[in-house]
C-alpha cells in the first residue's frame, strides 16, 4: 500500500524527513512564504528543536516516536473554529487512533496531552503562522507520540514520560500511524462540534482528581467540576466555581 495515502485522498500534501529542527517551526514557516489553499503535513524521524508550550524542549528521539504537523491555510480551516476547538479535535484524533492501533487504554489530560495510565505519551501544540506582512495566514497543529521509551531518555522526563506501545514500533507502523491520524484530524475538522467534545469529555484524564492550574505566576487550587461546551476546564475552589480556556494544570 503506498505510504500515506489516506491523507493523499484528503488533499494533504505530505513532506517526509528523516531529521528537521522543528516540524512546527518549518511547516509555520512553508505556509508564510507561499500561498496554499490546500493542508500539509510535514513528519520527521528525528527533531533537534522540538518545542512544547511556552518553548519548553521536547525530547525527540530518533525513531522512537511520531512527530508531525499539519498546517492548516485559512481557507482550510472550518466555519466558525476557534483555537479551543482545534486542539480539542487534535486530542481526539490521537485520542481515537493511537488507542485502535496499538490497542492500549489512554485518556486526555486537559488541554493537549495524551495519558497512559499516569505517564504522558502525547503532546500536542497548536501555534499560528504569520505571513510577510504579519498578518494571520493560518494554523499549525504539532503532534509528538512517544511511541516506544529510548534507552538515552534523560534522567529528568524517567519519572513521568511514557511510551504507547510496549513493544518496538518499525518505520511502517510508525508512518501508517501518522496516516490515519493526520486523516482523522482533517475529518474532525467538519465533525460536529458536540461529538468531538463528547469523547473529549469521556476520557479526561482529570475527572475527580484534585488540581492546581497555573497561568504566569497565578496558582489556583480547585477540584475538577466539568469540561465545558467550549472546552474550557472548570473547578471548584474554595471561592466559587473558576473556569480556564488556559493554562497548566498539574495533579495535586
């Protein structure tokens, strides 16, 4: 079967690489400096600058993991989004994919990440793209998949980075995964805004944990009350009830 051909049938022009600094960075950069109209997905063996929210280094190790992006132009993106919605949909493809593929239980950790019991495996960050003139042109979602644990993983991700499958994972499967996600995630794009929220919802890593939920210096400590219809988190503090389209949320 040729590679990647259920995003081909999408319109998804597909860039493959063996080692690149940043699929977000280099795919932001592809949809500044040219006019599309259709998506493009760009997936690496190896990222050297792979980055997380606010900058943070995140560890791609070659051949261990799935790392890709979409961009998305504006004329491909649907009706009405937001970016609330197109990480929520983003979540749930991975969600949905990487759980029938390798057939192993996860759940969503409010907003962008991906939980095997209590080790992320996931990442996912959504960035804009701006063009020449500064002006908005369209959107970029990044997907990091710790597919397998490599054996040079630094002492300080040991304790809380996981892995998807048990077993080693070869360049096919990890290619036909990108495949069917990246698909998914396009047809997510036009799924109904209630059904993507609903598995969303169904599987959240966060339900009856207690949590503190940070934006800049601010901490706030609550019990998670509810995902809400705009997938906001929301939480019972000593206060009152206090909802978050933001932030980072760790388990107390």
């Amino acid at each position: 079967m040729e590679l990647f051909s259920q995003l081909k049938t999408r319109g998804v022009e597909v860039i493959d690489r063996q080692q690149v600094t940043s699929t977000n960075t280099l795919v932001k950069d592809i949809l500044a400096k040219q006019q599309r109209t259709r998506p493009i997905l760009m997936v690496a063996d190896e990222q050297t600058a792979g980055h997380g929210k606010f900058d943070r280094q995140f560890y791609s190790a070659p051949n261990s993991g799935a790392y890709f992006s979409v961009g998305l132009p504006m004329s491909a993106l649907p009706a009405g989004w937001t970016p609330q919605q197109l990480t929520v949909r983003a979540a749930v493809a991975a969600y949905q994919v990487a759980s029938q593929t390798f057939h192993c239980p996860l759940t969503i950790k409010w907003v962008n990440d991906l939980y095997r019991g209590d080790r992320k495996v996931t990442g996912i960050l959504a960035e804009t793209a701006l063009d020449q003139h500064n002006q908005l042109c369209g959107i970029v979602v990044g997907w990091g998949i710790d597919l397998t644990v490599p054996d040079d993983l630094p002492a300080e991700l040991r304790d809380r980075a996981g892995a998807i499958s048990d077993d080693p994972v070869t360049t096919k499967q990890r290619k036909t995964l990108v495949d069917a996600l990246g698909a998914r995630f396009i047809d997510l794009l036009t799924t109904p805004w209630t059904e993507v929220l609903q598995v969303y919802q169904d599987h959240q890593y966060l339900r009856g944990k207690n949590l503190m939920v940070q934006i800049g210096s601010q901490k706030t400590l609550g019990q998670f009350k509810q995902i809400t219809g705009d997938g906001y988190l929301q939480i019972q503090t000593a206060n009152g009830l206090k909802t978050f389209s933001a932030g980072t949320v760790r388990v107390q």
